[in-house]
C-alpha cells in the first residue's frame, strides 16, 4: 500500500492523488479492513432494514 500510495503522488491524476490522501489520513483503518476478514455488514444491513420499518410505521 505504500508504494501504491508513493506512485500516485508523483502521477499526474489529482482525483487519484486525492484519493490516496484520504487512504493515508485513514490508512489503520483500511489497513485493518483488508487484513481482516471481519467486517460489520451484516450488522449495517439490519440498522438499514429496521430504519425502513421505523420510517413506514410512522409515515
């Protein structure tokens, strides 16, 4: 990640170097995700389904 993250700097695509910023500002984080194989999705997909439920019931 770091030479990736050192090859984008010097490339000449600000999206992409803006991208990589934000994955260097955050990077425990991201490193965390793609070394884990623990995530919090289907967690999420019960707070999403309970919210639509929440929003239903009082219009």
């Amino acid at each position: 990640m770091e030479t990736w993250i050192e090859h984008v700097m010097q490339s000449q695509i600000p999206e992409l170097q803006r991208f990589a910023r934000g994955v260097e500002l955050d990077k425990a984080a991201v490193q965390s995700r793609l070394t884990r194989s623990i995530n919090n999705g289907p967690v999420e997909g019960q707070v999403t389904k309970m919210k639509l439920i929440k929003r239903m019931v009082y219009g």
